[in-house]
C-alpha cells in the first residue's frame, strides 16, 4: 500500500496519527509518498536501503535519470517506510511534463503557480515510478495506491490515462474551490446547487487546480471525504458523490489532569485578577486565523450576549475567554510584561515569607512550644506583603491581547471587541484573552503546551462554520472537555450521527445550517449561559462522559472506514481476484440513563446550583455503570466475511499487496 500526501496542515496529522494502524494492518508493505524537503528529512526520517528488490530497481530507474529519490523510515509511531522525491531536482522536467498532462487531458498549468507546477513533478515522478515498479513486479503481488488532495492527484490522473495496473483511492478533505467561497463570505451551504462552477473557479484564477481535483475525483477507484458535510460539498463541487467516508481519529491515550493552580497562577501575567478564581471558567477558541470561518465572528458576538445575561442574573460566575490564533505581531505589550514582573514580585515574596514562618515554626517546635501564631510573623513580614499587594493596583483596563498587533486597527478580532464594548471592566462578567501565537512551553507568558492548556480549561468553543472535519474539538474530547461545535463541521456531524444525546455527552452542537445568523448566535449564547449554570459536581459528571466518548475518536474503530476503501478500491480494480463484504454499521452512544448534567438554558432559571440539588443528582448518576454501557455500545470493526471459492479477502492478504499512500 502506497499512500501519498501533501506536507500540509490537518492532511499531515491524519497520516501521521494514522500510522500505528496502518503498520499493524499492512505490516512492511506499507510505504508512504511525499515530497523531499532536506530540512525534514535530517529531523524526521532515518534513511536505509529499501529491502524490496522491486522498490530499488523502481527508485533507481528515476535516479539513474536525474530524478532522485530516496527511502527510509519516517520517526514516528509505528515507524513506516517512506519514498520520498526531490521534486526540486527534477524541475528541470517540469516544460515536458506540463506538455504531457495537456495532450492527456487538456489541463494546462500557468508557469507562475508555483504549487501547481511543483505537484506536476511530483505527480510524473509518483506515476514514473508506479510504471516501474508494476513492470518488476507484474501480476502479483498487487499495488495500492492512496492519493490524498489536488497537489497528490495529478499522479493519480496520469497513472489511470496511462493505464498503470494499480487501485487507486483519491481523498479530499475540503475542496478547493469550497475553501474559496467560504473565505468570501458567501451563503455556500445553502446555494451549493447554484453556483457555476467553472465560472467561479475561473474568476478565483484557480481553475487549473480545480480540474486537477475533479479528474482526480473521477479517475479514481475509489473517492472518499472525511465527512457527510464534506460529501454533500464534494458531490456539488467536483461531480461525484464519494463512495466512503472516512472519518479522521486521533491516537488515544490517557491525559492526566494538570494542576488547576499552575494554570491559574500564569493568569496574572495577562490578566490582573479582580475576581473569584473559585468561581471563574476558562473557555477558549483556537486554530488558524479565519475569523469567519471558524466562527470567530459568531463567538465573540455570543460572549457579549452571555455577558449581559451574566450580569442581569447576578451571577458570581466569570468566565476567561482564550482566543489562540496566530496573527502578526511585533512584540509582547508593554501591559503584559508589567503583568509578568508584578506577578514574580508576588510569587518572590510568598516565597519569602513561607521560608521564614517555616524557620520559626520548626524553632519552636524544637523547644516542645506551640508556635503563637500572632508573632509567628513579625512587623517586617507584614510591610513585605503589603508592598507586593499595593504594586499589583492598578487604575486601566487589563489590556485585551498579549501581544502588539501590526495591524491593530483593522484586525477582526479587536475591531470587534470594540464593536461589542468587552473591554475587562471589572463589573463585566466575561473577560477576553487574545494570544495571537501559537502556545509553547517556552512562552514567558503562557509557559505550558497546548495539550496542558487544553486541560486547565472548562470549554473549547469551535462554532466554525466551514469545517471539512475539526480536530481541535476532537482533542477537546479525547482529553474529557466539553466543546462546542456545529453542524457544519464534520465533527458535529460525525457526533450526531453516533451520539443520541451529544449535549448530555459534552458535545454542543449549533445548528449554522438551517438556522438564521441570529437563531445560530442565540442558541451559542443559550449554550454557554446553561454550561456557566452546572455546579462543580455537573462540570465533573460531564467531562467523564465526554472523556468516554474519546473511544467512538480512536482510530482502532475509525480505521475500519479505511479499511473499507482500500478492500472497494482492489475489488473494482482486480474482481477477479478480490472480494469484499459491505461495512456493518457503527454504533450510537444512548442518552445516559441519569439526568442529563445541563440545566434548562431558560434565561429565568437560577445562574447557581445548591448543594442540595447536587445530592439529588448523586443518587441517580452511577459512573462505572455508565461507563459499562457505554463500552457495550461499541462493535467491534467489521470484518470481511467468508471469501468466495478462487477470490481473496483483502485484510487476509495484505502480507501479498503493496499499499502506498500519498
């Protein structure tokens, strides 16, 4: 098996995540394909002679003529070969090559797209070396070969025009002219069947890509996306409904909570605390700067909202808003360093004092004394305190972002907050953090990983509204915090789909397809003033049953759906060889038998919970017997079934085929 990719992105992590499994199944036939870039490959990829005589006769016969290409073991899980091809170095094709792609099929790429022409080298060469690897090896064993994306589907295209004894599999994980429209701010969802393609494609000047991934689609054995929303898109937008959807997983694997203090305590250097840390909740947003796209717009509009209505009710809840998206900046603010030093003078002296009232303490227990804790600290001790608490005052506004924005009159995310007024005054209830930079451990001001500041959080808000699939909830979910999404992303649709009651689960789902700007903003708002209502023991409750959902996202169930493609791809290109029954059915996570942890979302409800309603709950809620039952609802992957007389089974013998994936 050949699978084939682009460097790119979402389409990097789901073939880096899908390795481990993959390796399993098809064991040292397995090779992926890439581009060779010589900063990668020092870090990443252990080189090594390929084994397989008719892999180095194939990579040799490139070679030998100009076009290098080299092998090794990509450093990662479960360790898989990797064929990489310096595109660079065989540029020098790129005039022939463009020639032979417009005589195939009357597609011809501008010289100055320099992402289109590199995919045409790298597709020549991935079809170069398809022709001399099935050369050597002839009738068995057979090759498949996975294309993911427009930049790997010209190979694809040239494989079948030249009638390369391969099955092929072709994945789009958003279309390309998709991500166009949806940056343009157009109502795409609901004009899909009204858009002229060509014309649209056309005036974006991007309508050689769009034919590279339309034939690929088409050529292909075998189509897939990663979600129905993205099917549905694909079948208007490329002509051909998929024939397998194949959802993107994670590895799974336990997280342990980290510590609420070392969270709360970097709070100070961003935000001065004027409010209960007891009583605060820390939601975020994060993931490339497409303010629309992923529902920035729609989030922040909501916050305002949910301000008010935390103010009207009184509530003693705060709620801390994160919105991690790199954007272009010049430096840290000055506010924000100040933040910083004040919040070292703070820790410097607690420390300080903590030392001293040790000291004393243990003096007078050596004497057999109780220690008069009126005179444990003395005058001095007291002054220190107070001049670490007296420098923390301030009389501005704790700043809005991190960082000083180059363009800070015209960013959407500022420009908004000042639209919406939330400026973190002390009497708003909802106070906004903008770190326009990816987290780092290294970071001064956030010190911790995003894995660590996901886990110190109460909510992920992801209210996109184009998403071909949407990772950053998925995490959410394998690390037991409840997110917030929508039915326009491929994770909102997969949860609805196998989930009879997500929001019981943690799982938020905002309708953005068939309701209003307005209806979508309101039930946001509805959503995130109902989580600020769940006492501590509700919060508890639902991130275990989000974090048992983290099972349905494991790729050990998702990667059947792979599975499935493959075995379809080498049954229609070899029936007479191989055989395959359909894919039985997933399964579908019941509404939990206790009562669902999230109050009414009516405005006139109280903001707080008692203790007593809490007790209430207790007796109903049985978290080992939920677990139980969860666990009992997941089948296991599907199987292939009896395999006729003279026919093979494809899992049975993927020890006997090549998979490639690209």
């Amino acid at each position: 098996m050949f699978p084939l990719f682009p460097p790119v992105g979402g389409i990097y992590t789901v073939i880096q995540t899908k390795a481990k499994i993959t390796v399993d199944e098809w064991g040292e036939n397995l090779f992926m394909m890439g581009p060779y870039y010589e900063h990668n490959i020092n870090t990443q990829v252990e080189k090594c002679e390929p084994s397989n005589p008719a892999i180095k006769k194939a990579m040799g016969a490139l070679t030998e003529n100009g076009c290098p290409v080299y092998f090794g073991r990509w450093l990662i899980e479960g360790s898989p070969y990797v064929i990489l091809f310096d595109t660079k170095a065989a540029a020098w094709n790129v005039d022939r090559w463009k020639g032979d792609l417009w005589d195939t099929c009357g597609i011809g790429l501008p010289f100055h797209d320099i992402e289109a022409n590199d995919s045409l080298i790298f597709g020549s060469m991935v079809a170069w070396f398809f022709k001399e690897l099935t050369d050597q090896l002839g009738d068995s064993p057979n090759v498949l070969a996975h294309f993911h994306e427009w930049q790997a589907g010209a190979g694809l295209i040239l494989c079948r025009s030249r009638k390369i004894p391969i099955a092929s599999i072709f994945t789009t994980h958003a279309t390309l002219l998709g991500r166009y429209l949806c940056a343009g701010n157009v109502d795409f969802y609901n004009n899909l069947d009204k858009f002229n393609i060509d014309q649209e494609a056309g005036e974006r000047q991007i309508y050689h890509r769009y034919c590279l991934e339309r034939a690929a689609a088409h050529c292909a054995h075998v189509f897939t996306t990663v979600s129905q929303i993205t099917a549905v898109e694909a079948t208007h937008m490329l002509h051909r409904k998929p024939d397998v959807v194949t959802p993107n997983g994670l590895n799974i694997r336990k997280f342990s909570a980290m510590h609420d203090q070392f969270f709360k305590c970097y709070l100070f250097n961003i935000h001065h605390l004027d409010f209960n840390l007891q009583k605060t909740l820390f939601f975020f947003i994060a993931g490339r700067y497409e303010f629309s796209n992923k529902g920035a717009d729609i989030f922040l509009e909501s916050l305002s909202r949910l301000n008010y209505l935390l103010r009207v009710h009184k509530s003693d809840v705060t709620v801390v808003v994160f919105f991690i998206m790199p954007a272009k900046t010049n430096n840290y603010n000055i506010e924000t360093l100040k933040g910083q030093a004040v919040r070292k003078q703070l820790w410097d002296t607690a420390h300080t004092v903590k030392e001293k009232f040790g000291t004393r303490l243990y003096e007078a227990l050596l004497k057999g004394d109780l220690p008069d804790m009126n005179t444990i600290l003395d005058r001095d001790d007291f002054t220190i305190m107070k001049r670490a608490i007296y420098a923390t005052q301030r009389h501005s506004l704790p700043p809005v972002t991190t960082h000083n924005m180059l363009d800070d009159a015209s960013d959407p995310i500022l420009a908004n907050i000042r639209r919406i007024g939330l400026f973190n005054a002390r009497v708003d209830r909802v106070k906004i953090v903008f770190h326009p930079e990816f987290l780092s451990s290294a970071s001064p001001l956030l010190p911790m990983d995003y894995e660590e500041f996901v886990r110190g959080c109460h909510l992920g808000v992801f209210p996109s509204y184009y998403e071909p699939w949407g990772y950053t909830p998925g995490e959410c979910t394998v690390m037991g915090i409840p997110s917030v999404t929508t039915n326009l992303s491929g994770f909102g649709c997969f949860m609805e789909e196998h989930v009879s009651d997500p929001t019981a689960y943690g799982i938020y789902i905002v309708d953005r397809r068939f309701r209003s700007a307005e209806e979508s903003c309101n039930q946001l708002t509805q959503f995130m003033f109902g989580f600020c209502q769940q006492s501590r023991r509700q919060r508890i409750i639902q991130r275990n049953r989000t974090e048992r959902l983290s099972d349905l996202l494991d790729w050990r169930y998702l990667g059947r759906f792979y599975m499935h493609a493959r075995s379809l791809a080498l049954s229609r290109a070899f029936p007479e060889k191989f055989w395959m029954e359909p894919l039985t059915e997933g399964f579908r996570y019941p509404r939990p038998g206790s009562v669902p942890p999230s109050p009414s979302a009516s405005v006139h409800s109280t903001p707080h919970h008692s203790d007593e309603e809490d007790g209430d709950e207790e007796e109903l809620y049985d978290e080992d017997e939920e677990a139980k039952r969860d666990r009992q609802n997941i089948k296991a992957p599907f199987s292939l079934g009896p395999t006729p007389e003279g026919k093979k089974s494809v899992k049975k013998h993927s020890s006997n085929n090549f998979m490639i994936d690209s």
